[in-house]
C-alpha cells in the first residue's frame, strides 16, 4: 500500500514560520510545499475552476513524483447539483487535463442538502473519461444505501471517508480498490487539531480495509493554525510505525 498524505491547499498565511520560513516569499510556497509532501488536494478548485494553462503551470513546478487531488468545481456538485453534467465534468476535466502525468483523484463533495439520488450520481460518474479516479463525498444521511453503494462500485468511485471532530461521518465503505480520506475538524487542543491516538484509529482502519497494492489518499482540511501540517506529520509517522509506506511529509518537532 502506498498512503498519500498532505493538506487540502497549500495558501495559508498561518503556516509561515511552520512549514514555510519567514523570508519565504509567497510565490514560491509551492515549492517550498512539494519540498516536505508529496500531494496535495487543490480544495479552492471548489470556489473558481483554474484554467488549463494555471494546471499547466502548477505541472511545471510540482516534481514528477508529485499528486494532485482536485476538488471539482461547485458550479457541478453546488449549482447543477449534478444535473446535466455533461459539461460541467468535460470543463472540469480539459482544465484539470493541464496537469497531465500529475493529476490524481477528482472529489466530488456533494452539498449537505442534496438528497440521494443514485441515477443523478451513475449518469454524473458516467461522465468522465475512463480511468478517472472519482472520490464521492455525499454529506446527507440518505445516501446511506445499498443502491449508492452499488453505483459507486459498478463506477469504480470511492466513498470519501470523512472526519469531523474525531470520528467517521460516512460509512466506510470499500467501493473500489483505492481509498481517499479526508480529515476535516480534530477534537484535540488547540482547536482544530487531532490527537494522537484519533490519528492512530485512522492508520487501522486503512490497514484493514486496503491490501497491499492498493493506493490511499489522505489529506487533512484543518488547516487554521498549521493544524493540518502537524496533524498530517503526525499520522504519517504512526502509519511508518504501522508499517506502512508512506509519501513524504514534513520533519517537524512535536507540539
């Protein structure tokens, strides 16, 4: 197994002097990003879609072993809210194509009011182009069916695993044979961070759902206060422990 750890976003002021040194100017972070992780969730995809040429960009400055994870626009999941995705997903995915070897899995995070809707979401993963890594992350209690379960694997997508304050708010299913995890809110102090043994919870579920040759996406979305860096060192060093093989992640000294 290979467990890919990093943030959702790398642009936050407050992790200068934590995983960014004070004279770094911002221009460069991305660099200074892909020097300590090895992937990264472009979660503000969400609010305005890049252009082809920014991913083309990014490709350019990212290493070859680098992954990018991209959160799918809102105007798809938010606005349509999966309705007509023909062209929603072809715009997503041209634009996205800019990072060619590069791009990793697409989220789709559905809005906490979207009801489930199994044939809304089989002609929606229906859309993109075969090979397309696709995490669904559905945020209504209705979706909770053996129904989405089956679309989601007769698709190949993945439920999202997501987090908040500590514990599973989606069943943890396995629907294809990769994972992607998302870690929104710890209940450790200082707030937002997660505790240790939370984080360790988290490496045994992975080891007990995915074998050895199978790929998981982590990525931590507490980012206030460089939550999201240290959580993220953190539960790669017990997934080291635990014996598993790990992306690079920062050096940092323990909070």
């Amino acid at each position: 197994m290979t467990l890919f750890v990093g943030t959702s976003g790398w642009q936050y002021k407050d992790w200068r002097g934590v995983l960014y040194p004070d004279g770094c100017p911002t221009r460069l972070w991305l660099e200074e990003y892909t020097a300590h992780f090895a992937t990264v969730e472009i979660n503000n995809a969400f609010y305005r879609l890049p252009t082809r040429e920014t991913f083309e960009t990014w490709r350019e400055r990212v290493p070859g072993d680098f992954v990018v994870a991209v959160k799918a626009s809102r105007y798809l999941t938010h606005i349509k809210r999966l309705r007509e995705p023909e062209e929603p997903v072809d715009r997503l995915m041209t634009h996205a194509a800019g990072l060619g070897d590069r791009l990793g899995p697409v989220l789709l995070q559905l809005p906490p009011t979207l009801k489930a809707d199994p044939g809304l979401l089989d002609t929606c993963l229906g859309c993109f182009p075969p090979g397309t890594r696709v995490a669904v992350e559905p945020r209504h209690e209705s979706w909770w069916t053996p129904q989405v379960r089956k679309v989601l694997q007769t698709r190949g997508a993945a439920l999202c695993w997501a987090d908040v304050l500590s514990r599973p708010v989606t069943p943890l299913w396995r629907t294809t044979d990769w994972g992607y995890v998302r870690f929104h809110q710890g209940r450790a102090q200082p707030w937002p961070h997660y505790g240790r043994r939370a984080l360790e919870t988290w490496v045994t579920r992975i080891m007990s759902t995915w074998g050895t040759n199978e790929d998981v996406h982590a990525y931590f979305n507490n980012d206030p206060t460089a939550a999201a860096v240290q959580d993220a060192t953190t539960f790669a060093k017990a997934a080291r422990t635990a014996g598993l093989r790990v992306t690079r992640t920062p050096s940092l000294s323990p909070r």
